[in-house]
C-alpha cells in the first residue's frame, strides 16, 4: 500500500508564477489535509477536504491560495501570483475517516516551494 | 486555540547515550498527543500517542513518552540513542473531536559515534 504522495518534491517559482502542488492519498482515504511549514516554524493546518468538498479552510490566506479533491485525481493546492513569504514546506496528510475519534493522519514527504 | 512548543530546536547525543525532548501544550479541555518523527527528504511518521488510560505511551524504535495532565507536558524519551535516530521530531496535539493537529517547532536530534 503506497504512502501518501506528494508531487513535485521540489518546485522553484519566480514572483508572480503559479504554483500547482499534488497530492494523491493512501488508498482507501478519503480525507485529505494541507499543512504549511514556515522556515524554523512547526506545521501548521491550512485546509482540510473530502472528495470534491472543502470542509474547513480556516488556516488558509484568504487570497492567492486555493486547493481542491475533485473526485478522480490527487487533491491540489493551488497558489497564484506568488510571492517569497509563500516560501515554505507543503505537506499533505490523509485519513480514512476524520470526526469524533481520532485517526491517524499519514503524512507525504512534502513539497519545497522556493518563490526567487 | 492549541500551542505546542517544544523547549529544544537541536540536541545533539551521543550514540547510546539517552535522549529527552520536551514538549508542552496548553489547552483548556481535552487533547490528544502524538510524536512525529521526519527523517531527511521523508515525510513524517507516527511515533507514538496518547489519548486516554495510561500516562506511559510506548512507540516504535524503543521510545516512549509520559503525558503529565498537572504539568500540561509530553515529554519523549530514549534510554540509548543509535545514529539512525538522527531526525526531525515533532510533538503536536490535537483538541479532542477536532481534526487539527498543532505542531512545535520541532527538534533537531543529530546523534554522533
């Protein structure tokens, strides 16, 4: 059972470019999470969706920044006209259930974002 | 809102020497509490969590953490450290019913022979 997958692994961008950022989960998830990781900062939450729903988007800025699980295809984390404070880690987490018990979260190994 | 600050951004050790790190939460109801481990150019795995019963949590690679309720701390631990713990760790919480998870810093851990 593959892991969680997050493509590409490293992703330069110059000011003002979009960024795309992937992430396919573990097999049988159907809940996704984006977390963002600042320079000497721990991850913090950014969004969480199901399968062509946004169920919480309150750590996301309110402009430039958009993410999206449609039904087929890897959920995506979309940022426009990027600027170098959008320089950090992504990383995408997945779960099978999410709610009123815990379940683990299983983590990619992230995507790199430099903005130059 | 959850804070998680971890006291130690490096510590390094010794191969077989023992390792702490510390973390502390805040919250004013009931967390759960996990260890995260990152090795380089990996993403972060599971080491271990507490959510309810007893306060002594046992992980993978022999460590282990203690959830102090009083002490509002989770502190992880090692008694002999090999120099394939070299890692990120990561110690973050989640409010119970929630999905978030808060996140320290995290601590670099380098363990030289």
């Amino acid at each position: 059972n593959a892991g969680v997958m997050q493509n590409p692994r490293h992703l330069v961008r110059r000011r003002g470019q979009e960024a795309r950022l992937r992430c396919s989960p573990m097999k049988g998830h159907s809940h996704v999470y984006w977390y963002r990781q600042l320079p000497e900062e721990g991850l913090k939450f950014m969004v969480y969706l199901q399968k062509e729903n946004i169920i919480d988007e309150s750590g996301m800025p309110k402009e430039r920044f958009s993410a999206e699980f449609p039904k087929e295809g890897p959920s995506i984390l979309r940022i426009q006209q990027v600027v170098r404070g959008d320089s950090a880690a992504y990383f995408c987490a997945s779960s099978p259930v999410a709610g009123i018990r815990v379940n683990e979260q299983f983590f990619g190994p992230g995507t790199r974002l430099t903005v130059l | 809102a959850q804070s998680v600050t971890q006291l130690d951004s490096q510590v390094p050790v010794f191969e077989e020497a023992p390792v702490e790190l510390r973390c502390n939460y805040s919250s004013s109801v009931s967390v759960y509490l996990f260890w995260y481990v990152q090795y380089p150019n990996q993403g972060l795995q599971l080491l271990l969590k507490y959510l309810s019963g007893s306060t002594l949590v046992k992980g993978i690679n022999g460590f282990e953490a203690e959830f102090n309720k009083s002490q509002t701390s989770f502190h992880l631990r090692k008694p002999s450290v090999h120099i394939s713990d070299t890692a990120e760790y990561f110690c973050a919480a989640e409010r119970s019913n929630d999905y978030k998870l808060s996140f320290g810093a995290g601590t670099t851990v380098t363990v030289r022979a």
